[in-house]
C-alpha cells in the first residue's frame, strides 16, 4: 500500500517520539508499505527552520523509513 506521510508525522518520525497508534505504527514501520513524504512538507520545514520556529536535532536524510 502506499502512504503519503503528513509534515507531523515526517517531524515526529525525526523526533523519535512515540506519538503514533499502534495501527499508524505498523504501517509506518512494515516494509512493505511505500512511503512519501510530499515536497510541500519538504517546503514548510525549511521554512520555519529558516525562521527559527523548528529545531531538527537529527537529519531528516537519516529518517529510515522501512
């Protein structure tokens, strides 16, 4: 199946926090699943890093989504 992955759940997926369901959690986590996060979620994080509203303590090249 494939997934289109909100700009909080791409943040808290970098966060490391555990914010999910257990059902969002398994399909974040099951391999099998594609995936996306869009260009505009790309988009509003640079913009309020660049603003200086968002703080990213771990790279989001680093994510590793299954």
């Amino acid at each position: 199946m494939k997934y289109l992955l909100d700009t909080h759940v791409v943040l808290w997926i970098l966060d490391g926090k555990e914010k999910f369901s257990d059902k969002t959690f398994r399909i974040i986590t099951d391999s099998g699943n594609a995936k996306y996060i869009s260009i505009a979620s790309v988009w509003e994080v640079a913009i309020k890093i660049g603003k200086g509203n968002l703080q990213l303590y771990r790279s989001p090249l680093k994510i590793g989504l299954p």
